[in-house]
C-alpha cells in the first residue's frame, strides 16, 4: 500500500486490486483498510496489499460522481 490517498486517515481515493472497486479511504478496520464508493454507500475492508493508488483519471471521474450526488435535488 503505497501513493498518495492510500494511507488510512488521508483524504483521497484507491482501487480495490481483487475487483477494480474505487473508494475513497475512510480509515482502518484492524488490519484492513475501509474503503467508501464515491458518491456514498456502503463502505468495504480491502487487504492493505489490495489497496493500490487511484489514476488521476479515476480520482476525477469519483471526484465529478461524488459532486453530481451532493448536488441531486432530494426525492
């Protein structure tokens, strides 16, 4: 687990290597890491050897999934 957004605690966002997943880190849970998809729901434990660095292309794209839901008028 190494790059930046990787480290628990630190604002950013990874891949799950075993499914392709994208999270933002969210903390620890024991030894994993918690991971939250962007734009909400539930979060997941990934293995720390699991966890790789997000592209820039992928934090964008959860970046902009992230904005459109906060900006979603209520239902």
């Amino acid at each position: 687990m190494a790059g930046e957004g990787c480290e628990p605690g630190a604002p950013g966002f990874a891949v799950d290597a075993r499914d392709g997943r994208v999270g933002r880190v969210t903390g620890r849970s024991g030894p994993n890491v918690r991971l939250r998809p962007p734009g909400g729901g539930p979060e997941w434990d990934c293995p720390p050897e699991a966890v790789r660095p997000a592209s820039p292309g992928v934090v964008l794209r959860a970046r902009v999934t992230e904005i459109n839901r906060e900006g979603q008028l209520p239902r």
